[in-house]
C-alpha cells in the first residue's frame, strides 16, 4: 500500500578530479544515526564519506581540505588517495550509498500500485534516507550557487540518481526520453528539497505534500515532453507507452545528496 502524503502545513572507482579547500553551513544536524546504508559503517571508506559530511555540515565546501577530511575520519592522507580521488568523489560515493539504501528498501507490496504511488514512495525514501544530512546540503546547495562546476557536477550526480529512482520505481529511465524524464525529476526532486530541508514535523508530512503536489504538476508536463519527444526520430521509446512520467522544468540546480 503506498503511503499517502498527509495535509500540508501554515562507489567504487569513482574517478574525479582532486580538490581542497566553501559557503556558510545550514547549520549541523547528527550526521550519526539514520538513514546509513548497511555495511558501510566502520569501514575506512564510509569513516570518510561520514567524516566530509559532518564537516559540510559545519563550513563550506570550498573551504574543506583533504586534511581536514582525514583528520576528521581518522585516516592517512594515503589511506583516503588510496579510496577516493578529491572531494567530488567522496560525494559520489555518499550519493551512491544513499542510492543503494533507496534501492535495497523493499518495494514488494508496491509493484501493483500506480507508476505515480511507486515514484512516490521511492522518493519519500530517499528523503527519509538523507534526513541525517540535512545540515550537510544546506551548505552544499549554497556553495553551488556561486560555484558552477560543483552546481553543474551536482546536476550530473543527480541525474544519474533520478535514473536509478526511476527504474526503482519501475519506470523506464532508458534512452533519450529516459534521460529527459531523469532530468526533469531531478529537477522536481530539487523544488521539494526546499520544503524537506525545513520539514521538522514527524514522518515529514510537509514533504510529502509538497511531493504529491510536485508529482501531479509534472505528470502533466511529461505528458507533453513524451508527445514531443515522440515526433523526434530517435527519441521515442519502441516499447508500449507507459503512463504519463512525472517531470518538473521549474527550479534551482539539482541535487541529488
């Protein structure tokens, strides 16, 4: 049964280029607790994705060296090359994790329920998963404004995400319109992240309105994107047309952490 939003209220081997050393953190949050993916704990690996988002939590990204980040997970600077290029790798990584986390939920009693209900509860999850991290985006999301390649390297990461979404949710995420309807939910997924990162009520029931009402203005978008999509040679899909997919052209840079 998927849940139903409630009332709004008044990697490995990931390869990027090295970095070090901002914008003023959104304030901290406990970045120890809920929302880790399984098996990542204790490891020296997730002691750095955890050790670079508490410090996100606490100054901006520019500002973060790659000491600070092995002082803080308690590794060697050779240690920490050893497992990841620079800072963009690390949040890569942390992305990575929460896709997995996402994608390892299970969804047994969602498959008969409509393309919108699947998306929707895949979405709620990866909110819920990023709850312990709210302070880290904030910061993030800020430093992006002035910095273009880290808004540009998070839209990048957030594409692929909305991709992995999308085939949780059983959507196709395929090709030129798969790739189209990535993009457009990234999008979207960033126009409710404003809500959620300001969402303090139990279950994030503002998030959840906020999502519902997102979802049903882009079911009605993609509808066209799809039309459109279809009369360029190439761009269709072969296969049976599928429900109308959500998407959302409206917002800031997304974001996908």
């Amino acid at each position: 049964m998927a849940r139903k939003p409630g009332p709004p209220a008044s990697d490995d081997g990931i390869e990027d280029t090295p970095e070090s050393g901002g914008r003023q953190s959104g304030g901290a949050t406990g970045q120890a607790g809920a929302g880790k993916a399984p098996g990542r704990i204790g490891t020296p690996r997730g002691k750095v994705i955890e050790a670079f988002m508490a410090l996100l939590a606490e100054q901006p990204y520019e500002t973060i060296g790659l000491r600070d980040i092995a002082a803080r997970a308690g590794v060697s600077l050779a240690e920490l090359r050893g497992q990841f290029s620079g800072k963009l790798a690390i949040l890569a990584a942390h992305i990575k994790e929460i896709d997995r986390e996402v994608l390892n939920g299970d969804q047994d009693d969602m498959s008969d329920e409509p393309t919108r209900e699947r998306l929707f509860d895949v979405l709620m999850r990866r909110f819920e998963a990023l709850a312990p991290y709210k302070g880290a985006i904030r910061s993030l999301l800020q430093s992006a404004r002035t910095n273009p390649p880290l808004a540009l390297a998070l839209n990048n990461f957030a594409v692929n995400a909305m991709q992995w979404m999308l085939a949780g949710a059983e959507i196709r995420a395929a090709g030129p319109t798969g790739l189209i309807r990535a993009q457009g939910l990234a999008l979207l997924y960033a126009n409710v992240m404003s809500t959620f990162l300001d969402d303090d009520e139990p279950g994030h029931a503002r998030t959840m309105a906020a999502l519902d009402r997102a979802l049903g203005r882009g079911q009605q978008l993609t509808g066209v994107l799809d039309r459109v999509c279809g009369l360029i040679p190439g761009c269709g899909s072969r296969r049976r047309p599928r429900p109308a997919r959500p998407a959302d052209l409206d917002g800031d840079a997304a974001v996908a952490v």
